[in-house]
C-alpha cells in the first residue's frame, strides 16, 4: 500500500514519467540538451577567433527582444488577453514575435488556442500524448515533429477570428517572410557596424545574432510544447499533463510555469509563487507601471488555493496547523 501510495504521490509530481523506460527518458534529456552543450562548446572553442563578447551581445539583445515578444506579446497578450494595451504596441509585439520565426502571429494564436482547447486530447496540435503514444516520439511530436505536418493547423477563423478580423494583424501576418529575412538583416548589419564595417563581422552577427539565437528562442518555445507537458511538478487539480519545470523559467522568461498557466490561462502572471521568477511577468508589471499596460489579470490567492489537488490542500492546512 505504501507503494501505491509513493507511486500516486511522484505520478503526480513527475506527471507520465512512468509510461517511459529510464533509457528512455534519458536519451531524450541528452537529445534535448546536446544541441546547448553544443553551442557552449562551440562558443569556448571559437573565442576570439569566430566569436566574441560584442557577437553574444547581439546574441543577447536580439533573444530578449524576440522571446519576449513571444511569451509577452504572441502569447499573454494576443493569445490570452491576460493585459489590454495601445493598438500600436500590440502590432508592434506582432512584429517583434514575427522575428522569432515561429509562424505569422495569426497562426502562433490559433494554434495556441487551439492547444488550450483540447490540451493533451484529440485535436491538440502539440501534445506528447496524442497521436504518436507518451514515448519518445509523442515527445518529439510534441517538440518539433508538429511543424512538419499538414494536418492539424487551427482554423484561423474559428482560433483566431478577431485577429483574422483586424487588417493590420493580417497584413502583419502576410508580411511575415519579409520579417523573418529582416530577423537576420538586423543582426547582420548589427556585426557590421560593431566589428568596425567588416565583412567577417557581418557574418558572425548572421551567425551568432541571427541563426544561433533562432535556434535557442526555437528550442526553448518548444521546450514549453514538449517538456512542460512531460516532466516536472503539479499542484492544481487538472485533467491534462501540463508541469511547472523551474530549470527552464529563466530561459523561457517564465513560460515553464505551464501547469500553472494551463490552471488559469488568462493570469498575466505564470510564476504564481514569490520563488516562481517570471521574467515577462515582471516585464508587465513594468509596463502597468509606466500606463503602457491595464486590466491586468491577477489571480487571488483564494482562487489558487480552490484548484489545489487534494493533497496540496492536505498539506497546506497541515503546515498552517504546525
Ligand atoms: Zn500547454
Ligand atoms: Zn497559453
């Protein structure tokens, strides 16, 4: 009994962990984390002679900009209506979440949509548990495999009728090849200047600022698609397989806290937790606080504590008893 006890309680913690073998699992945290370890090597063995501080820098401008644009302006904003802005600063989030190269932005909200609508069931278009079973390739499915099918692209009417509505957002979404050559231009340009207008520095801003950043900001959205609904932590009582994983909350600039974001889609905020850092959380707050940002969803604190599971409530009135 105290086995099946165990098993609940980690089931619960690490989500479907025990569908997959342990060589499983571990062949694909090292096929998740090669491609990084990769890049690292490659920076440290290349340093000062293909890359240096001024192309990380880049690097660095240009993933912020975009990834934010991403997780604030794709997702938070146009998908969820977690803020209400000026029209001008929601084209400009579709223009700046366009650079990431993940999809013209009426796609990215429709598909999103329709991911939150049927998570982790028939007609999620990135679960790891449709379609291809819970192993590595549900997982797979889930990261990347996905993009490279025909069937199951929301229906932009239905997903995304008021964008597909609003002319400008559809002509920022038929500009999107444009955007997505302009993503390695302003890089490229940006190596020029700062290398001192040389044809090398041009194309270690492509390099580095263009194609390595779209390769993170690429690997750590899907990381969100795939991993948060694999492996990690649960609290709220929820019928998906959506987990919170506090390693990614930096990089994905808080999107990891996903199980916490599929428990209250429309919160601006996805670290519920003062531990939980949120990075475009606190980038909304900024923008609240300079009047560039209102109606901002906040969930109470009672609201929270109704979703819990069973036995995080268990465990909450036992720790407020001692
Ligand atoms: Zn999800
Ligand atoms: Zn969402």
């Amino acid at each position: 009994m105290g086995s099946a006890r165990m098993n609940k309680k980690s089931a619960e913690k690490y989500a479907i962990l025990f569908d997959m073998t342990r060589s499983e699992r571990i062949g694909n945290l090292i096929g998740v984390a090669a491609p990084f370890v990769g890049v690292i090597a490659a920076v440290v063995l290349l340093w000062n002679r293909a890359v240096d501080g001024t192309d990380l820098a880049i690097l660095a401008v240009m993933y912020l900009l975009t990834a934010a644009s991403i997780t604030v302006g794709f997702h938070r904003l146009l998908t969820h209506r977690a803020f209400q802005t000026y029209s001008w600063l929601e084209q400009a989030f579709a223009v700046g979440g366009s650079l990431a190269v993940q999809g013209s932005v009426i796609d990215w909200v429709a598909d999103h949509r329709k991911h939150h609508a049927h998570t982790d069931k028939e007609g999620d278009p990135h679960s790891p548990h449709v379609g291809h079973g819970s192993g590595l390739r549900g997982l797979w499915h889930a990261h990347t495999g996905w993009l490279l099918e025909t069937q199951g692209q929301a229906d932009w009417k239905r997903y995304a009728g008021e964008l597909y509505e609003n002319p400008r957002m559809r002509r920022i979404g038929r500009l999107f090849p444009l955007l997505a050559l302009l993503s390695l231009l302003v890089p490229t340009l940006a190596g020029f200047v700062l290398h001192g207008f040389t044809p090398e520095g041009a194309l270690r801003g492509l390099v580095w600022g263009g194609l390595v950043r779209i390769f993170f900001v690429h690997h750590v959205t899907w990381s969100v698609n795939s991993i948060c609904h694999f492996f990690g932590r649960r609290r709220f009582d929820l019928e998906d397989h959506s987990t919170n994983v506090a390693w990614l909350s930096l990089l994905s600039l808080g999107e990891s806290w996903h199980h916490n974001h599929h428990a209250f889609p429309r919160s601006a905020y996805h670290g519920l937790r003062p531990w939980e850092i949120d990075l475009s959380g606190l980038f909304i707050s900024g923008l609240e606080q300079v009047g560039l940002a209102w109606d901002v969803v906040r969930i109470a604190p009672e609201r929270q504590r109704q979703k819990l599971t069973e036995r995080q409530r268990q465990k909450l009135s036992l720790s407020a008893r001692t």
